[in-house]
C-alpha cells in the first residue's frame, strides 16, 4: 500500500570507534572489574537513520 503523505524522519550522528589499549582486571570477591581510562582510536563511522512512523519501518546505514 502506497501512503499519500507519509511521515519520515531522518537522523546523522558521527561516532568515534575506539578499543582498549590495555586488557581489564577481572574481578574479585568484593572488588569490582577494573579498566583504564586510555583507549586506542579505530577510526570513525557516520550513522543514518531514515524512519516512516506511520509505516512503522526504518533503515539504517552507516559509512565509514
């Protein structure tokens, strides 16, 4: 079924990936799984979302 007006909404969001550098501390009895703050940079990725609300569809891609 083909809708008239259909109601879309679209959406962007850049992200950053990114890894540990370093292997977490498991936990222990009472202590909580540690890890450090320094990460490694594995590049970026753009985010689209195209959503018709009244179709209750979307698509996502996303482009590196």
């Amino acid at each position: 079924m083909i809708r008239k007006r259909p109601v879309v909404g679209f959406d962007e969001k850049p992200k950053q990936l990114i890894g540990d550098k370093r292997e977490k501390i498991p936990m222990k009895p009472g202590q909580p799984e540690r890890y450090d703050y320094e990460y490694e940079r594995n590049g970026k990725v753009n985010i689209f979302v195209a959503i018709d609300f009244k179709a209750g569809k979307r698509d996502v891609k996303s482009y590196c």
